[in-house]
C-alpha cells in the first residue's frame, strides 16, 4: 500500500481558467447555431438595427432566398420576420456542414413608434434591408429662439 499526500488545492480551477470558462459560456456559441424547440428545428436569424433621426434600419443575412422567400410584419412597435431557408442537399457526406437551414423567425421590439405603412425593404447581395419610418410626433424637432427686442 502507498501513501499519497493529500492535496486540496489541486482539483481547483485557477482564476484563470475561470475567466476563460465564464467568457466560453458567454460569449463563444459553440455547436450549431440551431435550437430546438417543441420538436420544431429553427435556426437564429442575425439582425444589425440602427436608427436614424428619420427612421429605423433592420439588415439580416438571408442568403439563397428572394423577395417572395421571406414574409414581414409589424404590429405596433414588434417586428417579425420570417422564413426558410433551402436544405442542403442529400445523399452526400458532408465534412463540415455549417451553414444554417430549416424555418426562422425573428421578432423585435422597438420601443419606438413607427409609421408601418410607409416601411420598405429590400434585397441585395443576400441581405435583406428593412427601412422603418418613425412617426413624427418621435422626430427631433428645432425650436428657433426669438428675441423680443
């Protein structure tokens, strides 16, 4: 029988590596960029949003779909966007398979009140461009100071 000594610090993790574990967790997606949920796959859609004194802007990476491919509404200040994108193709075996596929559905919500029957989007290159009006009462408004002499 040998003796070994007892270490207790040994199975601690260092600060170190618990930082690195922490942001991994956090920001880092590891896997598929796929959920699922109640047996229905769908993939998360990227959205980049700006606005404007004049309006908000929603860009999203859709790429392989058309015009007619992805359905937008808006209710109030709450966007949806919603599609699918094409599945790969079959019989073939894949070494790295990364790109997303299947339904998606994104919803935002603006706090912001917008003029939904003036919005436009558009297609180029892959990325759908979603152009929002604000509503002018939410508009930046110049006062012009008078003097009374």
């Amino acid at each position: 029988m040998s003796l070994t000594r007892w270490e207790p610090f040994k199975d601690l993790m260092t600060l170190r590596e618990a930082m690195d574990r922490l942001f991994e967790d956090s920001y880092v997606r590891t896997g598929p960029r796929w959920v699922t949920a109640r047996d229905i796959a769908r993939c998360d859609l990227a959205l980049d949003v700006y606005a404007t004194d004049e309006e908000v802007v929603i860009q999203a990476a859709v790429p392989g779909l058309g015009p007619d491919d992805v359905h937008i509404t808006i209710e109030g200040d709450t966007v949806t966007i919603r599609g699918e994108l094409p599945t790969p193709m079959e019989n073939v075996n894949y070494i790295v398979q990364e790109r997303s596929y299947g339904a998606f559905q994104r919803q935002l919500r603006m706090n912001i009140p917008v003029d939904a029957e003036r919005a436009e989007a558009s297609f180029e290159n892959g990325v759908l461009t979603l152009v929002i009006p604000k509503r002018e009462e939410v508009k930046p408004r110049t006062i012009e100071v008078k003097s009374k002499e």
